[in-house]
C-alpha cells in the first residue's frame, strides 16, 4: 500500500506527528505539535501537501486513546479526511517484534505508520451528527447514573452509624420526602427531640394522607426509640451525609 499517511501518537494536550509518502518514502520526520487551533492548521497544510505529492488522498492514522483522541479524529474527520483509529493492540505487537523496546513518541509515531501500510485497516465508519450525540449523551447517563447508585450506597453506609433501623420506615430511603426528613433530623434523638407537628409536615409532602402519616410517625418514633448510633462518629458523619444530600437532592428532583 503506498497511500500518504499523517500518522499521529496522541497524548494529553501534546501529539507526535509524522508524515510518510509511502511506506518507504517520509517526507516528515516525527515532530511535536500542540492541541490548538495552529497545531492542527499546520497538520492540515502538511495533509495538503502530502495530496500535491502524490495525487491521492491521504489518510489520517492514530491509536485509540479515548479522550485525548476523540476530538482530534473528529477534527479530521470534519475537514473530509479519512481517520483510521488503530487498536492500541496493533501497535503493541509491532513493538513486541522489534529487536530493540524502545518507548519514545517519535518512534511510535512511525509505528503507528507502519502498521497502517502492513496491515491496511479500515478506515472508521462515520456516523452521522445525531447519531455521534446520542452515543455521547447515553454514555454521559450511564455515568451518572452509576456514579449516583455508588453514592446512595455510601448514603447508606453513613445512614447505618446514624441512624440504625431508618430503613425500616422507608422502601426507599433516598426519595425526596425521606432525605428532607433526614437532612432535619438525621440522628434518633434529634427526631425524638423534634416537634411531631413539624415531622408530619415534612411527611404530608408524600401526599398520603395524614392519617397515613400520623401512622408513619409513630413507626418512626418506635425505631428511634430502639436505634443504637454510633455515638463517637455522630459528628463528622453528619457533616459528611450533609455533602451527599447535596448530590442525591438535585438528581432525585430533575
């Protein structure tokens, strides 16, 4: 395959590029080049140039290095050029052949080249606009969404030291009228101490009825009564459920 190839060894906010005519003909050695507007105008020229020199378009070559790699292939990939992203793997067993294991950018950058001419991947298959948002979109959901199952887990923990036996009174102790309740009186003896009145007002918010609530009162109050916190931790724990409230209110409220 004697196609022109930009091939790039991506990093954090600092790549090597290189830029063969062939397999057997560079006509830029690796060089270094920055994350910016004029760091990636000078690889456009260099794509240019490569175009003049041999009447073919060239390909763009780079691993797959998740974040650092994704805006730089949509950046080439908007200007029209063909953007192959190489399993890292790839690249790795070149290495592993190699009589010497060396680890620089420079020399990466050229392998990620030869593996291109060697082994002629595909290039990858663009999707269209809302296609590529969506896929950002679901994958931003299952991060949060997991990173909100981790901290009620953690919600529950602390809950175990301040409060024992809360749990019982609530199929889900994070809804919304279950955490307002907390974040008043999260230790037993602060809800013994409260006002029932005032307890019944933040409970009326679940909409079930007094008579319902009165009921949940006093299922409340009978678990205090029994509850064993640990005593020495009230204190910091209560300033650390305080954080997590902060981060379970404004997703259960959305």
């Amino acid at each position: 395959m004697n196609l022109p190839v930009l091939s790039i060894d991506v990093a954090k906010g600092k790549s090597v590029a290189a830029a063969f005519l062939s397999y057997h003909e560079c006509m830029y050695k690796p060089f270094p080049f920055s994350h910016s507007n004029d760091g990636l105008h000078q690889l456009l020229a260099i794509l240019e140039q490569l175009k003049e020199a041999t009447g073919h378009d060239p390909h763009v070559v780079l691993e797959a290095t998740g974040n650092y790699s994704k805006p730089i292939a949509s950046f080439f990939s908007s200007y029209g050029y063909s953007v192959i992203v190489l399993n890292p793997l790839l690249t790795h067993q070149l290495k592993q052949k190699a009589v010497r294991k060396v680890k620089t950018d420079p020399i990466d950058a050229i392998r990620i080249a030869q593996v291109f001419y060697l082994q002629s991947p595909q290039p990858q298959i663009e999707l269209s606009d809302p296609v590529q948002q969506l896929r950002v979109i679901c994958r931003q959901y299952q991060h949060w969404t997991g990173l909100y199952g981790e901290t009620q887990l953690h919600f529950r923990a602390v809950l175990d030291l301040l409060f024992p036996g809360y749990d019982k009174a609530f199929h889900k102790v994070c809804n919304r009228t279950s955490l307002e309740l907390l974040s008043r009186y999260p230790t037993p003896k602060e809800l013994l101490d409260a006002d029932h009145e005032e307890i019944i007002s933040v409970l009326l918010s679940n909409r079930r009825g007094r008579v319902w609530n009165e009921s949940k009162l006093e299922e409340l109050l009978n678990i205090a009564n029994n509850s064993l916190p640990d005593l020495h931790a009230i204190r910091p724990r209560k300033l650390f459920s305080g954080t997590i409230f902060n981060c379970l209110r404004p997703i259960r409220t959305v």
